[in-house]
C-alpha cells in the first residue's frame, strides 16, 4: 500500500521547494530535450496553488494537486524513469482514498498510449475541464518558438511580425530590464489594471485571476522577472516571468501587460523569444490555449513544434 503525503496536510513552502528541487534534478538527468510545458516550475506553482503533493519513486516524483471545485485529486506533472506507471500507481491510490475520479492533465501521444493501456481512459463525450475549455489551457496544442528564428525576424514567413514591430516602434518606446527580484508592491500598480481589463474582456474572475498571478509577485530562484516600462516617462507598464523547462527550452509563465499600448502584448511575446535566445534557450514555449482566439493569436509567432495533449481519467470504470 502507498503511503501517500496528502494524508498529511502540513506541507510547507520549504517541503514544495524541496520537490520541485527533486523534479529538476529528473528532469535534467532523464529530459534534458524536453520541450513539454508542465516541467517548468512556474507552470506547477501555478497549477499547484490551492493545494500541492507529491510521491517520490526510485528515479522518479508525481506531484498532484486538487481542483478548486469539486474536491477530485489532479495528476499535473511527472518525471523520471517509467512515468506512465508512476502516474497509474497514483492516481489509483488517490482514487481508492478519496472514491472520487482522479484526472491526468498534460498527457501527450507516448503517455497516453501507456496509461490507456495500464487502464486509464480519455474523457467521455460530456466531460470537460470546466465550462469554458475541454482540456483547460491544453484545449489547443502548446506552441513552441524557435527563439533565435523569433528572435531575429528574418525572411518571408515573419513580414508582418517585422510590419507590426516598426508600427509599435515608431508609436512607442519601451525598455525591458531584468530584475534580480520581484517586490509585490512594485507590480500592484499594473497587475490590478491588467485584471481589470481581462475580466471586462473576457468576464473571467477577478479573484482568481489574482490567485493565479500572485504567486509570480516573489522573489524564487526558480522564476526569471523582467520588468516593462516606457522608456519617454519611466512608468512600469509590464512584466515578465519565466522558468526553465529543460537546458533547451524556457517556459514563458507570465505576460502581464497594460492594455493602452496597442499591440504590447505580440511585441513582448517577439520579446520574450529575444530573452530565451540571449540566455542560451534553443526553444521559447508560450503554452497551450483554451481557445480559438488565443491559439490563432499565437499561431501568428510561426511555432516551430506543436505538442498535443490531453486529460485522462482514471476512476471507477476501471476498478471494477
């Protein structure tokens, strides 16, 4: 029988450190060319917020979290040697204490043929993530930049990326600056206006578009901070955090942006892939999408590889 932490309720933040400090030592032993969103800690920090835990194995950790609503275990990310197994072994004991479904997020082609074999299943007709996506941010696929090629603009298939630029240059002036540490006090200012903006947008809550960011407004080892500001008064108009996914590929976690400067948004995502380029990132992944309009957004930045993935379930179909 697994002994599972989550019967323990007493995780502090040095215990969570401490995993993921685990995670990326797998990661660079077993996936140092991995290019897969969830092996960045910015993404588990995140996903992990309202509650976190883990199981370690011989070469091997599953950290798993709970969905806000509705109590159900969620398996988010894996490392090491046999991961298909290590999740199965998991996800059936969270399931066998709590009797409710466990779903697997993240799963891609060669995980997925594993676990439906072990005797997970995929989604039925009527089941999705929540109301507004079926696979939450992996409805549509991750979009992974060649950061040099992003970077540098060149040729026929970036013409209206290099157009849009000079536009934005020619209107505005900008600077982005690498902070050595992020002060929450610092970001308020911005961060408010941009939940704002998103929840009259896109009606999505203001609590939990706080929650969801609040987590970037520290200072971590483990999370790169740049700062955007416009260069004619000085005033903070942006900001940036990133996490290393493996030696070739950052994560882009957070793009917070005021919304007044027209088309900030595209020319700080051209700004990241310059950031992932100048510290010796191959790839820039700017993750999945939960729908039609953020995936062709992203779609215009010319993705080297796109990875599908998907949710799994394991419950009751399988136990009985």
């Amino acid at each position: 029988m697994l002994r599972l932490a989550y019967i323990s309720m007493n995780i502090t933040k040095e215990d969570i450190d401490k995993e993921l400090g685990n995670l990326r030592n797998l990661v660079s032993k077993f996936h140092g060319d991995f290019c897969d969103f969830e092996l960045c800690n910015g993404y588990i920090l995140q996903a992990t917020r309202n509650y976190f835990d883990s199981r370690k194995f011989s070469d091997g950790i599953v950290i798993f979290t709970k969905k806000l609503y509705g109590d159900n275990f969620v398996v988010v990310t894996s490392a090491g040697t046999n991961r298909a197994e290590n999740i199965y072994t998991v996800a059936k004991e969270l399931f066998e204490n709590s009797s409710k479904h466990v779903v697997i997020k993240n799963v891609g082609k060669e995980l997925e043929s594993k676990l439906l074999k072990l005797g997970c299943r995929h989604y039925r007709v009527d089941e999705r993530w929540d109301d507004k996506s079926k696979y939450d941010d992996n409805t549509f696929s991750e979009q992974v930049l060649d950061a040099k090629r992003l970077h540098e603009l060149v040729g026929p298939d970036f013409k209206s990326l290099r157009e849009e630029q000079t536009r934005f240059n020619r209107e505005y002036q900008i600077e982005v600056k690498k902070w050595e540490g992020c002060d929450p006090k610092v970001v308020e200012g911005v961060l408010k206006k941009w939940i704002d903006n998103m929840h009259l947008r896109n009606d999505w809550n203001k609590d939990e578009l706080r929650a969801s960011h609040e987590m970037f407004c520290d200072s971590r080892g483990d999370l790169i901070h740049f700062g955007v500001y416009d260069s004619k008064n000085g005033n903070l108009i942006g900001f940036l955090v990133f996490s290393e996914i493996s030696p070739k590929c950052l994560g882009y976690n957070v793009l917070v942006n005021d919304f007044e400067y027209k088309n900030l948004y595209r020319i700080l995502m051209l700004e990241g892939a310059r950031i992932a380029d100048s510290l010796g990132y191959q790839y820039l992944n700017i993750q999945g999408s939960e729908d039609t309009s953020q995936y062709l957004s992203k779609r215009r930045l010319k993705a080297e590889i796109e990875i599908p993935k998907e949710h799994l379930i394991f419950d009751s179909t399988i136990c009985s």
